[in-house]
C-alpha cells in the first residue's frame, strides 16, 4: 500500500498513476470494510489527483473516492470534511473538481448524509473565482444543493453569505426554474413546509 501511495505522490508517469488510482478502486471494491484502515493513507493524494491535468487521472481519482464510499469506508461527511480545503486550492482544476465531486456524492447519498452548511461559505466564495469553469460549477453546485434542500438554502444565501448582487439574482432565477419544473427532491420539498 505504501508503493502505493509512492506513485500517487510522485511525479511519475501518468500511466502509472492511473493504473495506481485503478488498483486502489480494484482493492477498494475487493477489501470492503478492511480497506479502511488504508484510507488516511492513500486518500489525500487521492484528493490531489482530482486537480491532476488529465482527465483520465481525475475521473480515476473521482472513482476510488466514490468506490470508499460505497464499501462504507469513509461516510458522506468524512469525505465533505476531507474535500474542503480543496476549496481554498490554488489549483483551479482541484477546486472545480472537489465541486463536482461534491455534486455526485450528494447525488448518489443526498443531503442528509452531510452538514452543508459548513461547506456553502467556500462555494460562495467560489462564485467570484477567477476562473470561469471554477464559477460556473460553484453555481451549478448551489442549484443542486437547492434541489436537496430546498427553501433553505435560499433564505441562507440572502441572509447570512456575502453573495454578490448579480449571482443571487442568477441563483434565485435558477431556483425558481428548479421548484417550477418540479425538479426539488422530496426531503427539499418537506422543507419548504409543502
């Protein structure tokens, strides 16, 4: 396991990287529950290939986090706490993907498996990221929490985060195109008082 996480780390060949991420998927999916005593770890450079310039290294990475989760390894939560300094990252790739990881796990677990709240001032932050594709996925991250959780988040945007004028009326819209196509899931509608 340490040769392992040798390969991750290092600067070697993006081959051997990849097919380092595909044997701790493979290992994962094998192990199940015994895989987790590995996860401290291989799991933050796990994290550090999701900033990775090929997309093959990311969607790798992406897989080994998902398949821990899966086997029970490591909760929702446990990840979300893992992810968040990714947020803050001075790679632009690793932010976006720690968004879009964030989305597929609140997809594939929902919006009660993790504490939100803690998480939504750095995705508001990254509303004014100075990368586009880093904005444009903060956005659409919102929008999918909101899904989740409905009306709250809505209230929690206008009254305790710094949402520049110009994205909150471009979430709100977004909202309001979500609850009109019936897009919220059940646990966002219950929390509306529907």
């Amino acid at each position: 396991m340490e040769d392992l996480e040798q390969f991750l780390y290092e600067r070697k060949g993006t081959i051997v990287v990849q097919n380092g991420l595909e044997i701790l998927t493979f290992l994962a999916d094998r192990m199940g529950h015994d895989f987790k005593p590995y996860i401290s770890t291989i799991i933050q450079p796990t994290i550090d290939r999701l900033g990775d310039s090929k997309d093959a290294t990311r969607e790798k990475a992406q897989l080994v986090l998902l398949k821990i989760m899966e086997k029970g390894c490591m909760s929702p939560q446990q990840l979300l706490d893992r992810l968040r300094p990714a947020f803050n990252h001075k790679n632009a790739k690793l932010r976006e993907e720690a968004l879009i990881l964030l989305t597929t796990t609140l997809n594939e677990h929902g919006a009660d498996e993790m504490i939100l709240s803690g998480v939504i001032p750095s995705i508001v932050k990254l509303l004014s990221d100075p990368s586009e594709k880093v904005r444009e996925t903060a956005l659409n991250t919102l929008a999918d929490i909101y899904r989740h959780v409905g009306e709250r988040l809505r209230v929690d945007l206008q009254r305790k985060h710094n949402v520049p004028q110009a994205k909150l009326l471009l979430l709100i819209e977004k909202f309001d195109q979500l609850k009109a196509a019936g897009d919220l899931l059940p646990l966002a509608m219950s929390s509306d008082g529907e």
